[in-house]
C-alpha cells in the first residue's frame, strides 16, 4: 500500500466489488430458479388458472354444450344463471342436504378423532402403531371399496347392522333407501371413513403439549378432566383450527359418497350441492353450473373466514 493509498477508499471498492460479486450471483440463481420453474409455472397456468378465468366467464353466460365450436359467441347474461341457481328449489334441496352433512359431520368427525387422538396417545400403551393403522386406513381405502361394505352392512333385509338391531326386537329401517334415513347413513359413514385423518393430525397436536403445563396443573389440585379443558385444548387451538377448516371445506364438497352409494336418491334426499353442479354440467348447462359452482365457492370461502375470525377472538 502506497503513502497515498486511503484506508477507507480500499475498504468500500472492496466492499463494492464483493457487493457486486454477490449481486451477480444472486442474479444467476435468480435466473435459475425461474427457468427451473418454467415447466410448472406453464403447466399452472394452462391446466389452473386458464380454467378457472374461462369457468367464471362461462358462470356469466349462457354456454351450454351446443356452443363448443363457438365458445365467445354465447351471450353474456350477467347474473341471470346466479339468480336461476338461488331460486331453483332442487339447488336449494341440494345446499340444505349439504349444510346438514357439515352441521353434523364436521363436529362429529373432529370430537371422534379427538376422543381416538387422546387414547393413542394416553391410553393405549401396546400396539400403538397397529391402531394408528387401522384408524387411519379407511382414508386411503377406494370410495368403491368403502360402499361396498357399507351397502352390504345397511342393507335391509341381511344387512349386519339391521341384524344385530333385531337381536334386541328393533326392525332396522332401509337405511339408504328411506329419505328419513339415507343422508344419516352417509354421514355416519363419511365420520368413519374420515376420522382417522383428524385423529393423525390431532395426536400428533397432543404430543406437541408440554407436559410441564400438565404437572403443575396437577400440583394445583386440577383433575384430568379439568387438565383436558384448560391445558390440552387451548394448547390446541391450531391445529384444531386446522382440521375444522380443512375437514369443512372438504364437507361443503361432498360429492363421493351420494355419487357412489345413492346417486342423490332417495328422492334428492342425499343430493348435494357439488353433486347436482356436477349434473347440470353433466346435462350440458355450462354456464348454469359454473355458476352453482362459483356459489359453493363463495360460501366455503365465507365459512372459512368465519372459522378463522372466531378461532382468533376466542384466542
């Protein structure tokens, strides 16, 4: 370094030149990611976001199957289709059945799983994993396979459950048969093929609560049902919040179990909402059933902020 060489001036052209070299690189990964992510960004657009931009203009007109060669010469009809679907009472039918299916399923599905959750992780000392098992495989078991046994198990005249019903002197109904009875049976079965999913993710919640919170509730004289109340369910909070959102929103869509077990029937007693959106496109009513479908949309969205807002003032 010279006489006249400044300390400070070195200091900065090396930080400079270590800023640009940094810049530099930042820049190539930058470049990289983005042409690492190309394919999925194209496949994204394409097969998702073109899609749902196209379904929500064809919610706005009056598209149906005879306009495929001409799909921008339909007529805007604004909401017309949107006020079609609020006043068509089989909709409303369908949306009743659905709310029914949420009011009662979800919180049966979740105190289940709960109720399993706790013994997994409590109760049941031996074999854990071989229960964890058999809770959890109804959820990955084929829809077919499940209502195959479940139409063997509610039949009426030999079915297991009517059987063991008339044990006792009671004549079991036809469960799927009798529009008194049928949306029950789906959604007894939709909690058994669905509460293993909570239960995964509620005991692995459980085991997440620190277990000094239980032993000093315990040294100040709290029983187990009062350590349950005041310790293990506001620890929980998430992820309860969690599974409430996710098993809703997957509530409000229940479109497998009438699909496979009764077609809707009887009498539309089990049709659901996405169900019959699922006809109408079926019958050729693009525009109409874009429209119900956007509707279903709307309230999942709704009910979720709900479900959020509420869980934080509670918080």
């Amino acid at each position: 370094m010279t006489a006249n060489s400044n300390p400070v001036d070195t200091g900065r052209k090396l930080a400079s030149k270590r800023s640009g070299r940094a810049t530099t690189r930042n820049a190539a990964e930058a470049r990289a990611g983005l042409l690492l992510s190309t394919p999925f960004i194209v496949l994204f657009l394409v097969f998702t976001a073109w899609p749902v931009i196209q379904s929500m203009y064809m919610s706005f007109t009056d598209m149906s199957r005879n306009d495929v060669q001409t799909p921008f010469a339909v007529d805007f009809v604004a909401l017309d289709n949107y006020v079609r679907a609020v006043s068509d009472p089989i909709f409303r039918k369908a949306a009743l059945n659905t709310v029914i299916f949420v009011v009662v399923g979800v919180p049966a599905t979740i105190v289940a799983g709960l109720a399993v959750a706790v013994a997994l992780d409590k109760g049941i000392n031996k074999a854990r994993g071989f229960f964890r098992l058999g809770f959890y495989t109804p959820v990955i078991t084929s829809i077919v396979a499940v209502a195959v046994v479940w139409r063997f198990l509610l039949q009426p005249d030999f079915g297991v459950v009517n059987q063991m019903l008339a044990v006792v002197g009671i004549k079991g109904p036809n469960w799927i048969g009798d529009e008194n009875t049928a949306l029950f049976s789906l959604i007894i079965m939709s909690v058994w093929r669905n509460f293993g999913n909570a239960m995964i993710i509620l005991l692995a919640g459980l085991q997440s609560v620190s277990w000094e919170l239980h032993e000093a509730a315990a040294l100040d004289g709290a029983g187990t049902w009062q350590r349950f109340m005041n310790v293990t369910l506001p620890a929980l909070r998430p992820t309860l919040l969690f599974v409430l959102v996710t098993t809703s929103i997957g509530y409000l869509q229940f479109f497998e179990e009438p699909f496979v077990m009764t077609q809707g029937g009887p009498l539309n007693a089990t049709l659901s909402a996405s169900m019959y959106t699922y006809q109408q496109f079926g019958f050729g009513n693009w525009g109409y059933s874009g429209a119900m479908a956007y509707l279903t949309f709307l309230v999942i969205l709704i009910v979720t902020i709900i479900q959020f807002r509420v869980t934080r003032e509670k918080g």
